[in-house]
C-alpha cells in the first residue's frame, strides 16, 4: 500500500495555510485550492494526518482547527483518505480528552505541589482539555454543515468551556444530524485499517497454504541451528553452518498425521459441505499451533463461510484478535449467506469487535429494507432478532465491545416493532433494558 507525501515546497505552502489565525474559512478554501490540485488531495491528507497529532499533542488550537477544515474541504469533494483522516483526527482528539480528564483527577489527589502549584499545573490542563474539547465540537460542526465561510479561525479557539460543554450536549442530543456523514468518514477508516491488516496475506497466503511443508519456510515457532558437536557418531548428519548464515531456518521434518487429515478436509470444507463425522474430526484437529501454518486467508474463510461456517468460526477462534476482526469484517460485507454469517457472529462472538457488530446491524437493516420485509413476520427478520438477542445479553457478558449503539436504536425499534411476530417484540424489550 504506497503513501504520498508532501515535498518541502508543498509542505510550507500548507503550514502557512494552516498557522495564519486572521482569515476567514473561505479565504482559507480559496488559499488551499489555489495552492493544491485534488491529485495531491491524498498526500496532503496523509501529512496533515501526522500534523494534527502533533497539534492535538501541543494544543496548537488554531492550527489545530485549520486543519480539521482542510481535511473536511477534501471530504466534501468525496477523497477517500480525508475521510479516513478526518476520523483518525477524531479518535486522537476522544483519547486526548480522556488523558485530559485523568491527569486533571490525578494532580487534583496525588500531586505533592503547593496550592499555587497546583492551581498552575490544573490551569494548564484545563486549557489543554478546552482545546480539544473545542476541536472536537468544530469537528461536529465540519460533518454537521454549519461552519460558514465567513466566520473565523480564532472565533472557534476562544470559546469558552461553557458554551463548548453546552455545544457539545446539543450535539449529543441532535446526532442524528451527523449520523451518515459519522458513518460515511468511519466505514473509509475500518476500510484502510482492513487494507494494512489483511493486504499482505495474500502475497504469503499460497505459500503456506499450498506447500505446508517446503524445506525452506519461517515456521512458528522458530527454529534455529544447533551447534556443531564434535566428534561425530556414526550415521549422524550435522550441518556446519558459517556464523553469517545463523538466520538460516530449517525444517526436514515430515508432516504430522494431523496436519495431513485437517489438509484434507480444509479443502473439502471450502468447496462443499462436510459431513457431520468430517466436521467433528477438523473441529477436533483445528488448533492455534495448526491454524497459524494454514496461510489463512480472506478468500479462505470466505469460502469456509459459506459451506462451513462452524469450521469457520473455529478457524477465527484461533486467530489474533485483531485480525480477527478485520476478516471478520470483510466477511460482513462479503455476500455470504444470513444464517451462516450469524452462526459465525455467535461462534466467534469472544474476538468480535465494536465495528463488526456495528456493521452487522447496518447490513442487516439494509438488506431487510431493501426485500420489502420489515411489516411482516419474515423469517429473516426473526433471526436477526434471535441473533442480537443472543449477542447482546449473553456474549456481552464476556465481550465488553458488544453493544447496541445509540444511532441504531431508533431504526432497530422501527424494524423490530413493526413485526407481527411476538417473539420478536419480546426479544426487543429485553435488549432496551
């Protein structure tokens, strides 16, 4: 995956822009377009990603807020790498904030300083907090369409906490205003994260999945040269390997068993449904030691989904939970089928993360709304409800990213009041308590 950057002379165009306080938003737009082409928009999408957190670092308000702006200009004429920028900047501001509110706590307890002291150490974070509190309501303001082009820079920085607390709880209250562009700028970030998490398998992926057992391979765990011991008995092989080549992994050993059985069935498992005995037998034979020589691939699981969606599941049961997630979330929005992707979001529920349920819940309102089914006791709408009852108030319990979001609750209570099916309005009241 390439990255752009900015060159020295693009780099100090930009910082111009960004620092002068005294402009207004339209000057500013009219500065950036006069001085950037919309080929360059991805590069300077990516060198103001590394600005703000360095701004959201040094509560560099103003720049800070310029920035934001710039990156909310390229997002309206629909750059892919702002929005996902424009995100990014938005979990560094969450994150400042919270570090905000715990040192502000802990310097109020445990700080030995005097009263002055102390009373400068807590202005000082109370700034800091302001700043990016004030970041964080402008940024509603960008996705929310209400920053006019003659207003300015400095106006935004100045305000005060009150009215930035009192912004902030009128846009919890109305968020409804933000939600698709929130929700445009998020799906372009989880997209780029899937790209670094999962893009390099498939170069690796063939390898390991197709010649398990070449000579030359890096295996887990490694294996690393003995020395030579000397003398040598009769019929013993020993390599004598030049310091140089000490990084040089062997492995001779034939394959297990095992591993030759689950080799099998895996490429049974991916073309067509296995029997119940063959299932048991992979169930039982699937291990992290054997999952991590598979190769595992997006294309993989795609295919275990959609035949063998419990073999599946294992199979992400084994994984990082990181990469877990990010297959699990090219699975939501692969074309497999219903039942057999919510039998893999029940299996797998310990390694799901916010944006998978997320996601699950969106598709599935789409998909329902596009059939036609939402008045009526659909079967497809039943299971929904059976499987976000299950998700919610059982595997939450040990699964703390598991929950509803607010954003989803109106829609939700639409589809799932409208069923003339009781179970489903039952299964509902029980996930709003």
């Amino acid at each position: 995956m390439s990255v752009e950057f900015l060159n020295a002379v693009e780099r100090s165009r930009l910082l111009e822009a960004l620092f002068d306080n005294t402009s207004s938003f339209g000057i500013l737009s009219r500065r950036f377009r006069d001085s950037f082409q919309p080929a360059r928009y991805s590069a300077v999408s990516c060198e103001i990603g590394q600005m703000c957190k360095e701004f959201v670092a040094s509560t560099e308000g103003t720049a800070l807020l310029a920035a934001l702006y710039i990156v909310d200009y390229m997002r309206k004429q629909d750059n892919v790498a702002a929005k996902s920028t424009f995100y990014d900047v938005l979990i560094e501001l969450e994150h400042a904030i919270r570090r905000d509110m715990f040192i502000v706590e802990q310097i109020k307890y445990t700080t030995k300083e005097s009263k002055e002291g102390k009373k400068s150490i807590e202005a000082t974070r109370a700034e800091a907090f302001r700043i990016h509190c004030a970041a964080k309501v402008f940024a509603f303001q960008l996705l929310g369409d209400v920053v006019a082009d003659d207003e300015k820079v400095v106006s935004y920085a100045s305000k005060k906490q009150e009215s930035i607390d009192e912004a902030l709880n009128a846009w919890e209250k109305a968020s409804i205003k933000i939600k698709e562009p929130m929700a445009d700028i998020e799906h372009c970030w989880v997209a780029k994260q899937e790209k670094q998490q999962c893009g390099s398998l498939y170069e690796t992926a063939a390898v390991f999945d197709e010649q398990p057992n070449k000579t030359f391979a890096l295996l887990l765990p490694s294996i690393t040269a003995k020395l030579p011991m000397l003398p040598m008995q009769e019929g013993e092989l020993q390599y004598v390997l030049p310091g140089k080549s000490g990084m040089l992994l062997l492995d001779s050993a034939p394959p297990s068993e095992g591993w030759m059985i689950s080799k099998r069935l895996l490429v049974q498992a991916r073309k067509s449904k296995l029997s119940k005995d063959d299932e048991q037998a992979l169930l039982g034979l699937l291990n992290e030691s054997l999952v991590s020589r598979l190769g595992v691939s997006p294309q993989q699981l795609s295919e275990l989904a959609t035949h063998n969606p419990e073999v599946c599941a294992s199979v992400l049961l084994k994984l990082p939970s990181g990469s877990a997630g990010a297959f699990i979330q090219f699975l939501l929005k692969g074309n497999i089928p219903e039942e057999n992707m919510q039998t893999i979001l029940l299996r797998a529920s310990s390694v799901l993360q916010q944006v998978n349920v997320r996601t699950f819940i969106s598709t599935m309102i789409h998909k329902l709304r596009e059939r036609g089914e939402l008045s009526t006791g659909a079967e497809s709408v039943k299971n929904f409800a059976l499987s976000l009852h299950q998700l919610v108030m059982k595997a939450a319990k040990e699964n703390r990213e598991i929950f509803i979001a607010d954003a989803f609750r109106p829609d939700l209570e639409q589809l799932f009041q409208s069923s003339s099916n009781p179970e489903v309005k039952n299964r509902w009241e029980d996930m709003k308590r």
